[in-house]
C-alpha cells in the first residue's frame, strides 16, 4: 500500500476561530508557531505534533473545525509525547 503525503496548502478545511467568530483556511504552520511560542516545545517536536494532528483532522472527513477542537488535539498529542504544558 502507497502511502499518500497531503501538503497543508492542499487541504479543503476551513478553520473556525471562535473568539473573533471568524473563519480561515487550515494553516498547520499557525499549529507548529504556537507550540514553539506558547509551550516552548522544541521545532521538531511542534512539527511532529502538528503533522500527527492534521493527519488525524483530515481522516475525520470534517469540512470545519473550531480552533478550540484544534487545541484540544494538540493538548492531547502533547501529552502522548510526554510534554507537560
């Protein structure tokens, strides 16, 4: 079996932030930024984390999320890789 790469550009999913009731196309790079800035975790690891959580966010088949979706599985990847926040 192939595995297939999905570039972030590629991605029909549009991102709803709640506090600004806006909404903006997926950007995983808004994921690894914060990660780095918000809980001072290493590039690679944002990076890792990010990936793992789009790849979770495409095989849910949703056409929107919620930036607070998106941060509850990032939290959760985080805690997978053993990093307190």
């Amino acid at each position: 079996m192939q595995e297939t790469t999905t570039n972030s550009t590629d991605i029909a999913l549009m991102v709803i932030t709640e506090a600004k009731a806006s909404i903006s196309a997926w950007d995983r790079n808004k994921i690894i930024q914060a990660l780095i800035k918000e809980a001072d975790v290493p590039a690679k690891i944002a990076i890792q984390i990010a990936k793992r959580t789009e790849k979770k966010i495409i095989s849910s088949n949703m056409a929107q999320i919620t930036t607070g979706l998106i941060r509850e599985m990032v939290d959760n990847e985080l805690i997978q890789v053993g990093h307190s926040y």
